[in-house]
C-alpha cells in the first residue's frame, strides 16, 4: 500500500524538485529496498559471496555493500549471529565511504545508535587506530554496545554523552569525525510510516537547531587536517544545504570537499552543489544527505588541553612493567558506567548502585594471565580498565576517560569469579578460530548451529576440538560457525556445555 503522505510535505516537495516530482512520489508505491554489508572485520567480500545463502547484487556506492532479494531473511541465519554481515539500509552505507577511514585512524561517531555506520568504520579500521562510539540517548547505547561486540570489534569505545562534553575532553584529537545527524526522517517516510505521523511543518526547524550545536561541538573535537562527514536522512534544505552553509560561514577554516553529481549521488542544492543526495527514484535506497567537509587549518590550532594528552598520543601500546602489565588506578568515577555481563548497566561503575568488595587488582591480573597462558596463548594489546572485578582492553588510558558517562571502555575481556577468570562474551565474537587454544567449528547449514545459537548443550567428541600442541581438551572452547567465532562452551567428557548469553540466543 502507497505511503500517505503529509500535504503540507508534498507541496514542498513538489516546490523542491518541479518536474521530478511526480517521479519521486511513484516511489512511495514502491517496496524499500533492503540491503546487508560484510563484516570484513571477519571475513573477506568474495568469501561470503561465496557461502551466502540466497543471491545478492552489489551496491554501487559502498564495496562492501549488497542487495538483498525480496523475501530473504538474513537475520535468520547462523550466519548473522556469526556477525558476517550487518544489515543495514543501502543508503545508509554511503556516509561512511565518504569519511575515507584508514587503518591507524582515530574516529569518532557522533551520534552512533544503533551502531551501523559505526560497525563500518571498525571493519575500515581493520583493528588499528581507535573508534569512539557516541550517543545521547543511553536506551540506545545498549544496541550500539552490541553491535559493537558482534561485529567483533577490539578498539572500540562507547560513550553516552553529549557532543559538547566530547569536545571539551578531546579538543583536536580525532582525525575522522561522523555525524549522522538526529533529523526529520524525510528520506525514510516509505521505509517507517511511524514517521510519517510523527512529522508536521515545525519539525524540520526542530532538528535543525539541534544539528548546528553538534556541528560546532565536533569541530572542536577535530584535528588539522581532518575530515568531518555530515549526514541525514531527510529532505529538508534547512537541516542540509542551511545547516551547512551556516556553519562554514562561522568557521572559515572548513571547506567543502566536492562530492554532489558523480556516480549515483546528485549534486546538493544551492549554494553547496559540491555537497551530495540520494533520491529514491534516482537510487535503488532511501533519501540521504552528505557534506564532506576538512579541517584546514594548520596544526597546533584548537588541541590545547586534551585530557587524552597530546593528539601524537599512541593508542594502545601494551604498558609492560617488571614483565606483568601495569594495571590503572581503579578510580570509582561518578560518571562511569559499564555494563559487566555484556550488557548496560543501570548503577554506577558497573555496581549496580550498592557498594561490593572487589578482589584485589592483583588477584585480578594474576588470574586474567594465567587464562590467557592457558587458553589463548597470547596477550591482548590494550590499557588494562577494571570496573569491580570487570577487566577491559581500552585503547586508551583510563584517565583520558574519567568523568565521561562510558558504556565500554574497550574490549570486555572477562570477570573474576570465585578466584577464577571468567571469559566474557565480547572476547570471543573478536577472536579468530586460532587466537583460542581450544576451538570447534559447527556447519552453518547444520541442526548443531542452531542449537548451540538456542543456548543447548551439545554432545561433541573430543577429536573433533581443534587443539594447539599440548593442550587438553577440557576447558573452554571457542565455537565457531563455518570457522567464524560466535561465542564460548566448557567441553568436559563429550559434552559441550553452553556459555552463549541468554540475550544473545535465537528466538
């Protein structure tokens, strides 16, 4: 059935676009195009093209983007849960090739729920570098956090603060910023009909308030020489072209890298054509905006007194010191909140809100080593952060984030319980069948996946665990789907006891 559309935005419509009008209205009649984007992060575009199980067809503006046929279920599949792949509106991924992300790059995104473009930029940063992944709306922190960890993600670090709080922690210290702007939704009417209903006349001039104060607070937060990308899904000029147009006139050292009129974007309208939109009748997506904008002034301007240190600051060196890791003052920081079993937390430090007596951050360490002796071999990189018995992996120093409200400092390494170190969900979607001394590989297209993914203990023979030289096979066990980590089991005896979260599982 057609999308009703609101008179009031028709008739602006029809004043914006003339005699394309009646073309982009046809749309509105049309079935949204779905779409999913691989998760390089874990594996190769060819290998999933490969194994996918139904066809796909690529998306021209993003390498790593396809669509998707009309029927297919992709969450659906063990494949999903094996974070190979998000699923993600084809427009959508447009904002994040255009950031032009590198390995080694600091990025921030801005305003980052549900976590899409953000999981993006983590499989563009090939685990190099740092993100900071920023919402305001602490509700929709806890999906970012866990698209996050799904993704497999190692140098990521969510927050729930306001831009401006940002900024003033880290002025001039990110190399790529993203704001995927809090808008009207225009360009999303045929995809959510909620939408629809919930715009009038006065909600373009809303938003568009709201989106100038984020646009001055992230250019504080960027570095010379770095790019800033903005974005929306809406129509409306006051929250594109007028928006932009505005800030650049206060901020002369920003200009406009060309990007309108190539390839499937149209040029933005006047005066900012080098700017870029979507439109649904002239893409196989929804309505979007784009303005890529660099930071050109020289170095030294604006990174005064980050609280992160010097933006030359190396991320996450590994601290060694009398050959055990150095652990952080453990400061029970106010703002802090961590959530310690893979999900938020609703008390303070990760306590929720009573007091609890921690096991020394000694016995801790001690315990966090001999797990990784035993069952990965190796040592994660990372600035050791505990909250509580609670060990993460952050890529940077805790005092660069005290006083900040943060839902993760890092990668979720585990907890210590009854002495022992627990292994936490978040370590195992990150590793790679060979990171983990102890593994096992269940058939994507099997009984076995799914009901490990259910939560069900499983009856497994030892010659079938994949085990380094010299270790046994009872212990903990990376599963695997297709040899793609999903999460943990115990194996003792034949039998695989299940680790996977119950907020995680299969429904």
């Amino acid at each position: 059935m057609a999308v009703q559309l609101p008179h009031s935005f028709s008739e602006r419509m029809k004043n914006l676009l003339g005699r394309e009008y009646e073309a982009f209205a046809e749309t509105y009649g049309e079935i949204p195009h779905t779409g999913v984007r691989v998760n390089t992060l874990k594996i190769p575009v060819e290998a999933l093209r490969r194994i996918m199980p139904f066809g796909i067809e690529p998306i021209p503006w993003c390498s790593t983007g396809f669509y998707t046929p009309e029927g297919a279920r992709p969450g659906k599949h063990p494949y999903y849960h094996a974070g190979l792949y998000y699923i993600q509106e084809p427009s959508a991924m447009a904002p994040v090739e255009l950031l032009g992300v590198l390995p080694g790059d600091r990025v921030l995104d801005l305003c980052a729920a549900p976590g899409g473009k953000s999981t993006q930029i983590a499989a563009k940063l090939q685990g190099r570098g740092m993100l900071v992944s920023n919402d305001l709306h602490s509700e929709r922190t806890k999906a970012l956090a866990k698209n996050l960890e799904l993704c497999g993600a190692r140098n990521a670090i969510v927050l729930n603060e306001s831009p401006e709080r940002i900024a003033e922690a880290f002025p001039g210290f990110f190399d790529r910023i993203l704001i995927d702007a809090p808008c009207s939704g225009e360009g999303m009417f045929r995809k959510d009909e909620d939408m629809v209903r919930q715009w009038d006349e006065s909600t373009p001039a809303k938003y568009a308030g709201m989106q100038r104060e984020i646009l001055q607070a992230a250019a504080r937060a960027l570095k010379p020489g770095g790019t800033l990308v903005y974005s929306t899904c809406t129509f409306s000029p006051e929250e594109n072209e007028g928006g932009i147009t505005e800030f650049l006139a206060g901020h002369p050292q920003f200009s406009v890298v060309p990007v309108g009129g190539t390839g499937s974007f149209a040029p933005g309208f006047q005066p900012l054509p080098d700017t870029a939109r979507l439109w649904p009748h002239k893409v196989k997506g929804e309505g979007h905006f784009i303005a890529v904008l660099r930071h050109e002034a020289t170095a030294g301007e604006d990174t005064a007194g980050t609280r992160a240190g010097d933006p030359s600051l190396p991320v996450a060196p590994r601290r060694e010191t009398g050959g055990r890791t150095a652990v952080p003052r453990k400061d029970k920081t106010p703002e802090s909140r961590v959530d310690n079993r893979g999900g938020r937390s609703s008390g303070r430090n990760g306590s929720r809100g009573r007091s609890v007596a921690f096991t020394s951050e000694g016995d801790i360490m001690a315990a966090y080593a001999e797990f990784t002796r035993e069952q990965l071999g190796w040592q994660p990189e990372g600035f050791p952060i505990l909250f509580g018995e609670h060990l993460y992996m952050s890529p940077l120093p805790r005092e660069a984030l005290d006083g900040l409200k943060t839902v993760r400092p890092g990668w979720y390494m585990g907890q210590v319980r009854n002495g022992r170190f627990i292994p936490g969900h978040p370590l195992a979607t990150a590793l790679a069948p060979h990171e983990s001394r102890r593994s096992v590989s269940l058939a994507g297209d099997g009984a076995e996946a799914v009901s490990y993914l259910k939560g069900e203990t499983l009856s497994i023979p030892s010659d079938r665990l994949r085990l380094a030289p010299g270790a046994a096979p009872k212990g903990y066990v990376l599963v695997c789907i297709d040899e793609y980590s999903v999460g943990w089991a115990k194996w003792q005896e034949g039998i695989l006891k299940n680790e996977y979260p119950a907020g995680w599982r299969w429904t």
